[in-house]
C-alpha cells in the first residue's frame, strides 16, 4: 500500500509484532503489521471523528490488553491507537470478515454506547490518515 502520509517513527522491530501475535494467539492482519513496519507510531490529522490519529506503538498495544479492562470491556477490538485524549481508535473483529475501524469513547459509561464507526476497513481508514477535517 502507497500512504499518503509521511511516516513518523522507524519501522516496528518484527519481535514485536511476533509478541503481539503470541499474546493474541492469532496472526494480526497484514495491513496493519505493513503500518507498522511503515511507522511504529505517529500523530496526523483525520477528517472524522475523532479527527486526530495518536497511533500506538506495540509495548503500548500491549499494555492496553494486559493492564487495563479494555479487552473485558470491548471483547473483539485491538486498540491501535487513540485521539491523545479519551477517544480509543480500534480494529473491530466482532463482525467476521475484515477488521472494521471504530472509535471508542472511553468516558462512555456504557459499553454499548462507547464504540462508533470509523472506517470499514483499515485500507479505507488509512486513506483518510493525514487529512484535515472539513471547516464549515
């Protein structure tokens, strides 16, 4: 895949993907190790909500699954990254098929209410990476 974006951070270490994969006990989608390896995480502008992209670094990834109640809370979705303040951006496997991209508002009281569309797929998704929003 060609980004429209420039790449913030050198590429992940593949240990790291290797990691992520043996604590999911499943292979991550190939669009997003390709993400990885383009930059290991990063800050651009998106035209949707949450209209920015804090991308996660794996050790941060990793952290989220382990040290926190996201995977109790939001059974299927992979956090991969966040606005920088309290909106989680996430792969959502819950739907079979190709991982859609939702936000999650994480000052949402109740789970079902927290999870928004984002993109449904990470292609489209990193499409939109490095767009502003739209001013009206």
């Amino acid at each position: 895949m060609t980004y429209r974006f420039d790449a913030q951070n050198p590429p992940v270490d593949d240990g790291e993907i290797t990691a992520l994969e043996e604590l999911l006990d499943a292979p991550l989608p190939e669009n997003y190790k390709a993400l990885l390896k383009y930059s290991h995480g990063g800050e651009w502008l998106i035209p949707v909500a949450p209209y920015d992209f804090v991308m996660f670094e794996v050790d941060t990834v990793i952290g989220n699954l382990t040290a926190t109640d996201f995977v109790e809370a939001f059974p299927g979705l992979l956090p991969i990254g966040g606005d920088g303040m309290s909106d989680y951006i996430a792969l959502d496997f819950t739907g079979g098929g190709a991982a859609k991209v939702v936000g999650v508002d994480a000052v949402e009281s109740a789970p079902e209410d927290a999870v928004y569309p984002i993109a449904e797929t990470l292609e489209a998704f990193l499409g939109m990476v490095g767009q502003a929003p739209e001013e009206d």
